[in-house]
C-alpha cells in the first residue's frame, strides 16, 4: 500500500473512531449524576451505558448510544450499547415522527433511518422521560421512556395456516367411498 492510500485508511478509520465517541465525552460524571428513581426503575441500567451529562435548557440529560433495530411511525426499537461495546436489553422509545434527528452528522427524517444506523438518546435525569438528539435548535420535547419489559420466555411462533378445508372435504369423500365399498359386499354376501 503506498503512502497516499495509507494516509486515506488512517484518516477514515480516524474519522469513524471520532464519530462513535461523544466529543469531550465524560463518562465520570455518570458515576456522580443523581438519576430519579422513576429514572432508574424505567431504565435500570442507565449508569452503564451512559456517556456523558450534557445540559439543555436548563435540564440534565444522560448520553446513550443506540443501535436501531426497528422503527414504526410513533416508536423505535433500539439497543443500548455500553461502553465496552456489548449492548443493553432492547427497548421501545417513542419518537415524534415530524422531527428530525441527527444521524452521522446529518439531519434525518426518522422515516428515513436505516435499521442498524447508531443514535444519540438523551435520556432526562431527574424523570423518565427522552429524545432522539434532534437536528434543530427547536425545544428538546422528550417523550416518556416505555416500562422495562419484564424477560419472558419467548412463545413459540404460531405454524401458518396454509391448508384450507379440501384435504378433509377428500378425507370424508374417501371414507364414504369405503362405507358405501363395504355395504356393497355385506348385499352381495345376504344375496348369494
């Protein structure tokens, strides 16, 4: 590999280092910040995939990185991840789907998110409540956190009804074939 293209590698692989971490993020004051306990009891391990505390408007808002999983009109299924790169129990966030958010640095309609794509979430400290990082400068508007789901065992996936009433419509024929087959012989045996 010749000089130019390493010194591409080595600014792209910097770029994307840059990008997956907060800038000036300070984990510590995670450890020091006083979540609610209505906080914690939506979201009980918000000091493990905290980031950082950053302030707006007036308020306390913990950093979280998420990867989405899924997301519909009104919610986003997203993964928590921590910081050492393993991630949370999933969870369901409502999201305002008329606000765009920031995504790689861009301002993006949540429609147009793409499932595996990592998000910012802000998570209030002192109530559970949180947003996506929005893109504008427009009031933060946070949502209620949606309780944790207690861990079920996972049901078992309901088979398809693909067959319809035809096999048991031939079934019944077949059978009335070999009653009327059997009542033939039983004449027949009476005759002779």
């Amino acid at each position: 590999m010749d000089s130019k293209n390493m010194l591409k590698a080595l600014t792209i692989m910097g770029l994307s280092l840059a990008a997956s971490a907060p800038a000036n993020a300070d984990p510590a004051k995670c450890q020091t910040v006083q979540f609610s306990p209505a906080v914690v009891a939506r979201f009980p391990r918000i000091r493990e995939v905290c980031l950082d505390v950053v302030t707006k408007e007036g308020q306390d808002y913990a950093v979280v990185k998420v990867d989405l999983l899924r997301i519909s009109s009104k919610t986003a299924r997203v993964r928590p991840k921590l910081p050492d790169g393993t991630r949370a129990e999933a969870r369901d966030v409502a999201i305002d789907p008329q606000r765009k958010v920031m995504v790689d640095g861009k301002a993006v309609n949540p429609k147009d998110i793409a499932v595996g794509q990592e998000l910012t979430f802000l998570v209030k400290v002192t109530e559970p409540v949180g947003a996506l990082e929005p893109a504008d400068t427009a009031p933060l508007a946070p949502m209620p956190l949606s309780e944790q789901a207690a861990a079920k065992p996972a049901a078992a996936p309901a088979m398809p009804s693909t067959a319809g009433p035809l096999p048991l419509i031939g079934l019944g024929g077949l059978a009335l074939l070999a009653l009327g087959g059997a009542i033939g012989v039983i004449r027949r045996r009476r005759v002779d």
